[in-house]
C-alpha cells in the first residue's frame, strides 16, 4: 500500500479513537449553554473552569450564591474524598495483589509442583468469573464478618480480582530469568530467599512495576464490586460518576471533570509501562 | 555477609525450598475468592428470602425451576449471547485490519499506537458517560451525526429505542476495546519471522493470498488468547449496560449479569444468585473448551 494513504489512514484512525476522549474533555470546559449547542462546539467554546472548581475545590475561597445563602465552593458535587478512597483502595489492592503474587508466582516458576498446570488452569478459571457471581455471595459473607462498606473489604476483593492476572503475568516474566542464577546461588549456599528477594526480584524490577500499573488500572476502574459491596461509607470514582445522574437532569461538565481527572493519571501510568502493555493484557502469554 | 543466616526468618519457612509456604497466601485468598463464592452462590440457589418471615428459606429447587421458565431470563441470555458474538467479531475483524495498516516501522506508526492504548485505561462506566452524552435523545452528537445523514428518522432516539439501544451499548464496547485486539494483534504481527513473507513475495503470491495461507496461521495463537480475553470480558461485561440503558427500555438491554444484578437489589437474593451462577457455569465450560481446543498455554 501506498506509504502516504497508510499514514493518512492512521492517523485518522488514531483520531476517530481519540475523538471521544477529546469531546469528554471539552464537556468538562464547557458552559452548559455550549454543551448542548447543536450542531456540537468542538472548538469555539468559552472555557470555564467552574465545573473543576466545584469537583475538586480548587478555588477554597471561591464562594457561591446558593437560594440566598453563601457557601463554600464545592458543595454537591464535592468529590474529593472520592478521589482519596479511589486512590486508597488502587494502592492498597495493588500492594496486597503484587505481595501474594511474587511469591506464588516465583514458586510457580522455580519450584514445579505436582499438577502445576491444572493450578494454573485453575487461576485461570477464576479469572473468568462473571463479579456478579463472586459480589453476591461477597456481600452475605462481608455482612457476617464487618467487612461491609470498608476501604479493608474492597481492597481485598480487588486484590483477588487481579491476582490472576498479577501471578499469570509475574510467573511469565520470572520465567524469563534464566534459572542458572538460582542454580549457582543455591550451590553457593544462599537460602532460597536470599536469592529470591536479593537477586531475581531487582531482576524482574521492571515486571514488578507493569504489573503493578495494571492492578492499579484494573482498581481504579472497576465498578461492580464496589457498587455492591459499599453503602455509604465509601465510593470509588467510577460508581460516583453515575451519581451525577439525577432526576432534574445531569451534571455533565462536573461529571466530565471527575472523569477527566480520573482518566489522565491512568493514561500516563499506562504510556510509562507500554512496553510490557501486550504481555499484561495477555496475562503474560504474549510477547512483545 | 553470611546471607544464610541474615535472611533466614524465624523457623526457616520462607526458606523452604518445598513450595508450601510460597504459594499458601495465594491458595488461601483463591478459596476465598473462587471456592467460597462458589459453593455460597450454589447454597444460595437453593435458598430464597421470604419477605413474609423475613428470613433466607430453603426452597429447594423453584429457583432452577423459576430460572427455566423465566422469560426475562431467556431474553437476557440470548442479549448476552448476541453481545458476545457480534462485539467479538467486528472487534476482531476491525482490530485486524487497523493491526495490518499500523504494523509499521515508519515515523509516526508508534504514536499511532500510543495513542490507541489510551481508551483501555478508562473506567467501563465513565466510557459509557461519554456515550451517554454522545448518544443523547436530544443534543447527543451521535444521534445528530445520524439524523443529519438520514440514517435515523428526526424523532428516533438510539438508547431508548428497542432495537437500537443493544446497538448503542455495543458501540462503547468497541469503541473501548478494538484498541485491546489491536494492540496484540500488532505485537504478534510483528515478532513474525520476515524469511516465508519475503519468499512468498519473490514467488508472486498476492497480498491476500499471503494473509489467509502465512499471516493467519501463523497467528493463530495470539489471536486465540485474544479471542479468549476478549471473550471472557463480554460475557462479563454490565458497567455499560448499568450507565446506558440500566437494561431498558423494557428489558431489551438486560444482560445477564444486569439482571443477576437488579433481581440481587429486588431482594430476590436466591434468583439472583442462580442467574449468576448459571453465567459463571457458562463460561467456566466454554472458556476451558476453548483452553483445550484451541491449544492454549500458559
């Protein structure tokens, strides 16, 4: 094919992709009056921060007049605690997923065990289960043991949500480490840990850390288990997106802000670790 | 330093060469995770709460029962179904075709690939706020977009039409995850040796001819793993449907897991934990058919 028509047409597809995004962003810019203008305003809009100003407070001392009464910016729609149980509960997950996951998965690649891969086929299997399936009976069990409606319960639940992941793909990239280095270590009388945590894990250090940036994601993102198994104690950014839907209509330039500030730090995690991106979606059974 | 001794924790335990102590965290938070579910979503299949008494009843078999005879069952299983299939196939045939044009050394072809990541990262439910607003009744873009070309008659909406809605959500689901099978489709495309591509050349075969006898064999087990990923996360999927459509109108959107879902929020704690375990009996079948049959590794 002509070299300059796949240009073209790579471009265009990166832009039709990127599109939305884009839109998203300008929603949460937007004054409403430009929101719903038709045909759309993609870029002679007036820009207003107002909708980030009353998410995040930005402004502390920006003061709105609301039915007579003056209050502090922010208000309703106020979410940073949202922002903070989001980010306790992605590296509270992330820490407890990835310290489960090393070990099973040096194990796995060092230490064959009888049946290894019908518990691989195993760990599989329990990354196909629908989270409905797991969040029920989830909600009867945390209910009996108080761990309802607590950043400890949903951090659990999301640490088992991405240990197939993190072992599938911890095992593919100690699997990459040639096992001489044990062999000659052992011999040499180091203990089993001493060469697993002085010498394979700085090996693996890259690994580590892309796996770690997609249990991040995967928690950052996730919706289902926290929609059943919080009240109101806490809320991630995904489920209290869909709050700005109400009855008298919707919020969409705050609900474009939180959006927007909840999508640019995961796109620059996922820029930094591109480079293993194929083998993580992969679980580790694709190379790049 | 005398690494025996400096690292040896207290009885030795880590240090076992045995892989016990290595794997029982992760044994322990898999029973909790896979087998205690399992076996609680089977119990609560069997059980149902009775508003009247107030309490969790045994109640044998009228759930399986209720689920077999339930219309909005059938129709949810078969939305699953039809959203599974046709989200996989366009997402792999259009994934394929974009993995063809930007599998490139050329400048440029690496942020085209770049840029393509960025949809993977963001949260299922806030990809369906920005289609909700796109494909609003009345100032989305989308519905404009298909208004002003005639596709749609003036008063159509898309999410609240019985036939389009389906459609609406399985639009965000492709727009989020073409990118998915592209990226691995370009990672296989890419570690593909170049000698049977450069001999096919040199003995005249024409470029599709190439693809259907080289490039698709020779893939086969990316795009397998891809398919199985891909697949897996369909069946699964319910952030869209629960922002869009909330499985409306009527029941026309409700996917299995919605309705496990709202059944679970009705009180109907028995039925819905049937519906679910009934979805996750499902895939746990095919998916390991597939493992098998497609010769999948891990």
């Amino acid at each position: 094919m002509n070299k300059v028509l796949k240009q073209v047409l790579g471009w265009f597809t990166a832009a039709v992709f990127f599109f939305p995004i884009y839109f998203w962003i300008t929603v949460s810019i937007k004054k409403d009056k430009d929101i719903f203008a038709l045909p759309p305003k993609l870029f002679n809009f007036d820009i207003s921060l107002e909708a980030y100003e009353e998410v995040f407070g930005i402004s502390r001392f920006l003061y709105v007049e609301d039915m007579g009464a003056v209050r502090p910016g922010g208000g309703d729609f106020y979410m940073m605690p949202n922002l903070v149980d989001s980010i306790i509960i992605a590296l509270g997950s992330t820490g407890l997923a990835m310290l489960i996951s090393i070990l099973g998965a040096y194990s796995l690649s060092r230490i064959p065990i009888r049946g290894q891969q019908h518990f691989m086929g195993w760990i599989l299997s329990t990354r196909m289960m629908p989270p409905v399936a797991v969040a029920i009976p989830m909600f009867f069990i945390y209910k009996n043991i108080g761990l309802m409606d607590t950043h400890l319960g949903i951090i659990i639940i999301h640490a088992l949500m991405n240990l197939p992941l993190a072992v599938l793909l911890m095992k593919s990239f100690f699997d990459d480490i040639p096992k001489d280095i044990d062999e000659a270590a052992l011999l040499d009388g180091a203990s089993r840990f001493y060469v697993f945590w002085r010498l394979i894990v700085p090996l693996a250090i890259g690994g580590i850390a892309a796996t770690a940036v997609l249990c991040f994601i995967f928690s950052w993102t996730e919706f289902i288990f926290v929609l059943i198994l919080t009240q109101t104690g806490l809320k991630t950014i995904p489920v209290v997106s869909t709050s700005f839907v109400t009855s008298t209509g919707t919020a969409w330039d705050n609900m474009a802000a939180l959006g927007t500030a909840a999508i640019i730090p995961a796109f620059i995690f996922i820029l930094l670790v591109q480079r293993h991106l194929v083998r993580g979606l992969t679980l580790g059974s694709v190379k790049q | 330093m005398d690494s025996k001794k400096s690292y040896s924790l207290p009885g030795g335990f880590i240090n076992s060469d045995s892989s016990l102590p290595w794997l029982l965290p992760l044994i322990t938070m898999l029973v909790v995770f896979a087998i205690i579910p399992f076996f609680y979503n089977i119990y609560l299949s069997f059980h149902e709460f009775v508003p009247a008494k107030r309490a969790l009843l045994f109640v044998g078999w009228d759930n399986w029962i209720r689920l077999f005879t339930d219309e909005v069952f059938w129709g949810s299983l078969k939305v699953s179904l039809y959203y599974t299939f046709m989200c996989l196939a366009i997402q792999l045939v259009l994934g394929m075709g974009i993995a063809l044009l930007i599998d490139s050394d050329d400048p440029g072809f690496g942020i085209i690939r770049s840029i393509l990541t960025l949809t993977l990262v963001i949260p299922p439910a806030i990809a369906g706020m920005i289609f909700l607003i796109m494909e609003d009744a009345n100032y989305g873009l989308i519905t404009w977009g298909l208004k002003s070309m005639g596709l749609i008659g003036q008063e159509d909406t898309i999410l609240a039409d019985p036939t389009l809605a389906l459609w609406g959500v399985m639009l965000v689901d492709i727009w989020q995850w073409t990118p998915f099978m592209v990226l691995i489709l370009v990672a296989g495309l890419r570690s593909l040796p170049s000698e049977p591509f450069e001999s096919a050349m040199i003995d005249g075969a024409r470029p599709f001819q190439v693809f259907r006898r080289l490039t698709l064999p020779m893939l086969h087990k990316v795009i397998a793993v891809a398919v199985l990923i891909r697949g897996i996360d369909l069946w699964r999927m319910v952030d869209y449907v629960f922002v869009l459509t909330s499985g409306g109108p009527g029941t026309s959107t409700y996917t299995l897991s919605l309705y496990a879902w709202q059944r679970f929020t009705f009180v109907q704690w028995g039925y819905g934990a049937t519906i679910s375990l009934f979805s996750l009996i499902v895939i746990l079948i095919v998916g390991n058919a597939f493992i098998h049959f497609a010769k999948v590794k891990w």
